[in-house]
C-alpha cells in the first residue's frame, strides 16, 4: 500500500490516478498548506517589478487569486520565473509565460535571474535563503503568501502494517519520522531529501530524481513487472 505524503491538492490526484492503474494508495498528507495575510499593495504594484520568481505551486495558486482581485488583465514586461515543470503550468494557464530553468532548485532560479533589478519573490513562510542571498544586489521584495503545518497523523487500519511512502520534500519526511507506524519503504524525488529522511531514519530504498507524478507512476510500475 503506497501512502502518499505529500500535501493536498496534489496527494488527491496522484492517489486517483495510482488507484485507476490498480495500484493500492491513500491519501495520508504529513504537511497541509496554510494561507497567510498579505500585504496587498505588493499586488496592487505588481507591474513595478521586472522579474517575478513563483517557487511553488502553493505561491502559484494563492499568488493567481491575489493577482484575480485587482488585475483585469495581467501587467506586461514581467519576466515571470517558476523553479519547476508543475508551478510553470499554473502559471502558463492563468497568462504568464514563465521560464522554468534546467536545474529545478534555487540555484537554477539564480542562473535565470541574474540580470534582474525589481524582483518580486513569491513563495511560503522561510526557506529559499539562497535565493534572497544570492539576488543581494537587486531590489528584492518576499512575498510570503503561505506557511505549511504539520497534518493530522494517519489512522491506524490494516494496511499500516505494509506502509511505502513517497516523500517529496525534506520538510515531509521530518513530519513523517513522527507517525507511529511500521515504514516498508520510502521513495524520494532527489539526494537531497534522500539525505534529509535518512537523517531521521526512514528507509529510503529509492531516488528517482524528479517529483513529478508521471516519474512516481512510472516507476512503480516498473517496480511492479
């Protein structure tokens, strides 16, 4: 039995598309996203800045609301940066024309933006130091639109005594090291969080190098032949 970890909207749809291929899961998230307050005239002064670097799907998402209050239609001259495939898309559905670097991380953003003067970072509560450091001589303004907390552990029922889990990001695995029950196996996305669950001793059996959903499926299927 796959639980999967991560957070809501997208521990639902991975789950449903597992189950449609006849793979057992349950949607078990460790972290759960939490609106903050904002200050609203940052969007009100959206089209002051030249770059905007989006680093989640939850800043997509809460940024396009924000944005849908007082933009008509969306400014223009923004270079729009998103750090990977999944945020990119939300944000191309909604208008912008984001750029997505081949490296997935901060690092990546950084090679992207480097020429940038106003810059306008969209994302949750702490995280992302390297970013603000290393865009130091620029104009920077945080927009932190969400935190994330921990999520109710899981329920005790049968299939607990077979538990794989597929760990997304560090931040999920130190939640999950807390839950009561026996772990089979944990998958992760890269060797960065592999590190980060092994420090708090979860059985890390594969890396798959990418979070993609599409990655997960088709590695559990394999797994499965």
């Amino acid at each position: 039995m796959w639980w999967i970890a991560r957070p809501q909207p997208e521990a639902d749809a991975l789950v449903q598309r597992l189950n449609s291929l006849g793979i057992p899961a349950k949607v078990t998230p460790a972290i759960r996203i939490e609106s903050l307050e904002i200050d609203h005239r940052v969007i009100m002064e959206l089209d002051q800045f030249d770059t905007l670097i989006v680093v989640s799907k939850p800043a997509a998402r809460r940024l396009i609301d924000e944005i849908d209050q007082y933009w008509p239609q969306l400014p223009l001259g923004i270079d729009c940066i998103a750090v990977g495939p999944g945020t990119a898309q939300i944000l191309q559905d909604y208008g912008f024309s984001p750029r997505v670097p081949k490296q997935a991380d901060s690092e990546g953003v950084l090679a992207l933006a480097q020429n940038s003067r106003r810059v306008l970072l969209a994302a949750g509560e702490g995280g992302r130091e390297l970013i603000e450091q290393g865009l130091a001589r620029a104009e920077l303004t945080r927009l932190s639109l969400y935190r994330r907390v921990k999520g109710p552990v899981p329920a005790e029922s049968p299939e607990a005594r077979s538990v794989n889990l597929w760990v997304t990001s560090a931040e999920i695995a130190r939640a999950v090291a807390e839950w009561p029950h026996p772990i089979n196996e944990v998958w992760v996305p890269s060797a960065r969080v592999a590190e980060a669950a092994r420090e708090v001793g979860l059985p890390v059996t594969q890396v798959l190098g990418s979070a993609s959903d599409d990655s997960f499926i088709q590695a559990v299927l394999k797994d499965r032949v």
